[in-house]
C-alpha cells in the first residue's frame, strides 16, 4: 500500500485547485465570448467589448453614449435580470423606481419619501425621489421629458432608473433570457434609456 507524506497531499491538492480554477477561467472565457458574439450587434457597429476576460457585461458606444449592460442570472437570493450603465453627466440625483404593494405601503407609512411630478399615470406607475425637488419638477415638468420616461417605464419587465453625477443605471427584473439576451430587444432598450437622458439633457461623459 501506497503512503503518502503531507507534501505529496499538499501537493496533490494544489493541481486540484489549479486544474478547477483554470477550467473556471476558461469557462467564463467561453461565456463571455459567446455573450460578445450574441450581444454585440445590439451596439454601434466595431464598438461593442468585454470589459474584461471573465467580465459577465458587453460593453460599448449607443448614439454617442458608453454603455454597460450586464445580465444577473437568476439565483435563490435574487430574480436576476438586466442593468444597462450609461455614462451621462448630470447636475441633479434623481431615481424613479416601480411602485409595488411594498413601496405603496411604506411611503404611506412616511418610511419612504416619494415626490409626485404631476402626471397622474407616471406618479401612479413610479416612486420618484431626487436631490432636489424643485430641478426634479422642472425636469419633469416637459412633456418630452414626461413621455421619454413613460416609454422607458412601460418596457417588459422594467424595474427602475437612477441617474447620478456621471453614470445612470437602469434595470430589469425578473431574469427573461428571451428578452433580456436578444440583441434586438437589448437595442429597444438601450434607445429607450437613451431617450431619457437625451430629453432631459444629460449628454455623454467623455473617457
């Protein structure tokens, strides 16, 4: 019978976790290759990339403005989805999310603070918030602004848009493979998004 001395196991061990992390790598390299291939028509043609080697987004340029979209699988902590991050500069904070029973309830509650924007269907389907009421009211307070929003929050499975002082981020949720990895739909929502940000203003963040 065969024995074995610790550095031997030690050993051992180590090309087990060097073959597992290895063929880790080489799968993500393989997913995000494929995602590249499937995703990237959805962009400005020759500008769609990984980030990165094991990067889970596509990256690239959308009408000017640098894009991220990234997919979340689905998972038992979360129901997954979509973010798309778009570089935009804007003076103003400001998120509008999809009002469920929950949000309802707590802004009732006072626990939330919600801002109306005053347009009834807007203010029915989103809880907005924002640094400054008065420039939200003033930004909403155009109709183009109004009905760019609209589109954006009638989009499958919409879930919320923030925007900051450099980058916005919109999502998706639940996981919808058939929507969420289409290249065509994946450009609807990259035009929708981009939509907002153009009504309201914000242009492109350069580098």
């Amino acid at each position: 019978m065969f024995g074995f001395d610790d550095s031997t196991v030690f050993v051992f061990i180590g090309v087990a976790v060097a073959a597992a992390v290895a063929l880790i790598i080489f799968a993500s390299r393989r997913a995000g290759q494929k995602r590249l291939e499937q995703l990237g028509p959805a962009f400005e043609l020759g500008t769609a990339k990984l980030p990165s080697a094991l990067s889970s987004s596509v990256e690239g340029i959308y009408l000017g403005y640098t894009c991220r979209y990234t997919v979340e699988q689905r998972s038992q902590y979360s129901p997954g989805g979509a973010t798309l991050r778009i570089g935009a500069a804007s003076p103003l904070h400001w998120s509008a999310s999809k009002a469920d029973v929950g949000s309802r309830l707590m802004t009732n509650l006072g626990i939330l603070k919600d801002v109306e924007i005053g347009d009834a269907e807007l203010d029915e389907r989103l809880r907005f918030s924002g640094s400054d009421r008065t420039s939200l009211l003033t930004v909403f307070g155009q109709t183009r602004t109004r009905e760019a929003l609209r589109e954006l929050a009638l989009s499958e499975n919409f879930a919320s848009i923030a925007v900051r002082d450099r980058r916005s981020e919109i999502k998706w949720a639940p996981r919808h493979p058939e929507i969420d990895d289409d290249p065509d739909a994946v450009r609807l929502r990259l035009a929708k998004a981009i939509d907002v940000l153009t009504a309201c203003s914000y242009p492109p963040t350069m580098g």
